[in-house]
C-alpha cells in the first residue's frame, strides 16, 4: 500500500478541490458517506442507503451509511463542503453491500476500505489534506 497526502491551501477553492478528485478519478467515483439519520433529508439525491447502526450514548443516535455513484462529479464539492459532519470516501470501485452492512462503529467506515485493500481517497483532519490510499 502507497499512501500519499496531499495537502491542501488555507482557503482552497472548491475548483482546486474538484481538480485533485478529476486527477484521481478522471471516469467519475463512488461515494460512501456514513450520515446522521436525521440529516438525510438534507442530503443531495439521488443516493442508496446501505445500512443504518445505532452510536452515541447509549445508542441514542442513528448513523446511515449511503453511496452515490457520481459518474460526473458533481456532488463531489456537497461533501467537501459538509466534510466536518459528514465522513467519506471516494473510489472508482463499488463495495458489496453486505460488507458495509457489518460496520456497526464509525472508525470501522474508514478502515473497511483499507482492510479490503481499495483505492480510496478521503479527507484528512479539518480538511488541511487528503488521504490518497493506493495499492
């Protein structure tokens, strides 16, 4: 595995972001975004939801895995923009369902992709970079 980081300006544009993902991922991208229940019907359509696990105190909140398949990335800026609350990947490769279903912990969402050794890109802490995973 080769993992590049690629970090990013103070005050990155949303363009600049959009040529990073075009590079990586010329022929468009999946997405998978692990989602606060309540926040769905905020999210850009059409979408799948995956699967759905209880996390917080108690259970007391509901999180959503969902894939888009962003075949001219054009919802690739929704997520950059909504990073700080909502955790993704990108890659050129759809995942099996059933895998998704087992994730029942959020830091599971991102380590499935590496665990199943898939290309993936994601964004790093307080979008300052981007994680590029490649095998």
């Amino acid at each position: 595995m080769t993992h590049y980081k690629i970090f990013l300006e103070d005050e990155i544009e949303e363009y600049d972001f959009f040529n990073i993902i075009q590079r990586i991922y010329p022929l468009g991208c999946y997405i998978y975004a692990v989602v606060n229940e309540e926040y769905l019907r905020y999210l850009i359509h059409p979408f799948t939801q995956v699967s759905t696990f209880k996390q917080g105190i108690f259970g007391s909140k509901r999180k959503v895995i969902i894939f888009i398949h962003d075949l001219y990335l054009e919802k690739i800026r929704y997520f950059y923009e909504t990073y700080p609350f909502i955790k993704c990947v990108f890659t050129d490769k759809q995942i099996e369902e059933g895998y998704l279903k087992g994730i029942k912990k959020k830091h599971q969402f991102l380590s499935c992709f590496r665990k199943r050794k898939v290309n993936h890109l994601s964004i790093g802490s307080h979008a300052e970079w981007i994680n590029y995973y490649q095998w």
